[in-house]
C-alpha cells in the first residue's frame, strides 16, 4: 500500500483588506506557525517525518505570488525540496483577483472554487500555477489538488491537456460526490481519466459520524492506527493523509496544539514499524511504502470498493479528545 503524506501549502491574511500591512506575519503564520511559543509550522512538520522516513507531498499554493512576487514563494518551494520532500501544485482561486493584469477576462471577480470557472479559464490559472512553482525552483511538478476539493471533471480535463499525470481532489465527504467525475461511483481508489490517474482522500465510516476524510486534526491516533492496518489487510492501493502548514497550531493560530502534534509522531512510528515489517517480512507479507507522487505508477482498480470503517466507540472517543484539546490549548 502506497502512504502517500499531503500537506496543503497556503498563505492566508484574515480577509482581503489590508493585505500589504498584513502580508508579513500572515507569510510567518501560515508557513513557519510563528507564535509566542516557538515556531510550529511546516519546517517542523516536514522534520517530524523526515525522522520517521516519510516523504511528504506538499500541495503549494503559489497565485499569492501574482500580487507578492516570487522571493516568498521561493522561499517555500526551497525549504521543502532542500528537506527531501516533494512540491506539487495546488491552487486557490480567489487569489487570481489579486492579478496585476487580469489573466483572462473576468478574472478580478474573487470566486472561491475551481469549478466555478470554466475549462479554458481553469486551464490558464493551472497553466499559471505551474509556471509560478517553477520559476520558484520547483522541480517535476506533475500532480495537483484543488483548493477546498473543489474542482469537477473540467479540472481533470485542463489538467490533461496540461501534461499532468495526476490529481488529488477528490474527497467523498465533500465536493467529490458533486463533481461530476467517476459519475455513479463513490472513489475510493485510483481511478483513470485519459492521460491522468485521480488519487482520492482517503475516507472512511466514522460510525454514526458518517463519512469522514483522513486529516491530521479531524481524526485519532488510534483511527489511524486502525485504518491504516485495515487497508493493508484488505490490499488497498493508497492512503492519502492530509494536513496543512498550520495544522500543529491551535484554532486560534497563536499556539501548538501539542495534542496534534503527538498525534502526527505517532501516526509517524506506525508507519515507520509498518514499513519496517513489510521489508523483513515473508513473501505474502503486506507491504507500506511511503511515497510522493514522483514515485507513483499511473495504475487505477478495477473495481472501487467500499471506504473503510472505525468502530462508533471510537469516533466518539476522538470527539472528547478534540474537545479537551480544545480548551486547553
């Protein structure tokens, strides 16, 4: 099974006034998780797995750029690829609003998801994402994810006529339902379009919770643990994390959240001693391999099957520890 560790990598400024007075501190923030208590962001993120082996797929999203120019994109693209890890494409629209010069007619209206656009002017803002990560330093750039998961099969369709080989915005429990992509089916594995392999979420059926994404705050050490060892016994393919540069603060961005941050070096040594099992076991052994999407084949299942399962106790066991989490840090 390919474990495959996403994180989205953004710049937000608390809304769209101010932002030059704001840039700054939101760019510290948002990137190195800045806070009166050290700095919790994507550095320490990225050396929490390199410690456990884990390559991280870092989803960047790089239009900021088109109104702060390319030395604080660079910035990040450099700290990633210099830490051994991968920078893939990710693009929030509202951004393109923020454009010198309108990258197509009508560009100046803010609207907040991909398939709110049309296919031509979806591929322009892929076109120039790509070209931005690039000129930052990005090296083989070929997979992409769309900001909130909203895209729809417009965005598989530019992104073939791109060159990329594949995506990752796929998410069931929120627009991949919607998207007009894989119609009839719920994706829970590769699945191919054209040229191009989609990579989904990994979700899962969080008992009476409904279904639920794999993301570093929204679920357990122990559901992890759980779902993870499920799907090598039942021969998934992939499993997708997501996570996000702030994603050791707390909700209020000026603190660790520590609760998270131990949660991510456990899931870590699990799928370390996972990976460490599968290269000293036998031959019907299963097998955990940590990898970017530079390292991934272009293979899709026959068949989609079913989105794993935790047992209710335990989704309700993560709701208290969230809430406990909640107010103490």
């Amino acid at each position: 099974m390919n474990f495959l560790f996403t994180i989205d990598v953004e710049v937000w400024c608390d809304g769209w006034d101010r932002l030059d007075e704001r840039f700054a501190a939101s760019f510290m923030r948002c990137i190195h998780g800045r806070t009166s208590r050290g700095e919790h962001g994507l550095p320490l993120q990225l050396r929490i797995l390199s410690d456990h082996g884990i390559r991280a797929v870092c989803f960047v999203e790089p239009l900021f750029a088109l109104r702060f120019g390319r030395s604080p994109l660079s910035e990040i693209v450099g700290l990633i690829q210099e830490a051994g890890h991968e920078v893939q494409l990710h693009l929030h629209t509202e951004w393109a609003a923020e454009a010198p010069d309108e990258l197509f007619p009508g560009s100046r209206t803010r609207r907040q998801n991909l398939f709110d656009f049309n296919l031509e002017q979806q591929r322009v803002m892929i076109a120039t994402g790509r070209q931005l990560l690039e000129q930052a330093g990005a090296t083989a750039v070929n997979s992409f994810r769309a900001g909130n998961f909203g895209f729809n099969c417009l965005t598989l369709e530019a992104l073939n006529r791109e060159g990329f080989r594949f995506d990752s915005s796929y998410n069931a429990s929120l627009h991949g339902l919607n998207s007009g992509v894989a119609m009839g089916d719920l994706l829970t594995e590769p699945w191919r379009y054209a040229d191009l392999t989609e990579v989904p979420m990994t979700v899962f059926k969080a008992g009476p919770l409904g279904l639920r994404h794999a993301q570093l705050n929204a679920i357990s050490a122990l559901e992890f643990r759980r779902l993870i060892d499920l799907g090598l016994d039942r021969g998934r393919s992939c499993f997708v994390v997501l996570s996000h540069g702030t994603e050791l603060l707390n909700a209020r961005r000026d603190a660790p959240n520590h609760l998270v941050i131990e949660r991510l070096r456990e899931l870590c040594r699990h799928v370390e001693s996972r990976a460490l099992e599968s290269r000293g076991g036998g031959a019907d052994s299963a097998v955990l391999r940590s990898v970017g999407f530079a390292d991934l084949c272009s293979q899709a299942v026959p068949r989609q099957p079913d989105p794993l399962e935790c047992p209710g106790w335990l989704s309700l066991l993560r709701v208290g520890e969230q809430a406990w989490a909640r107010a103490v840090y």
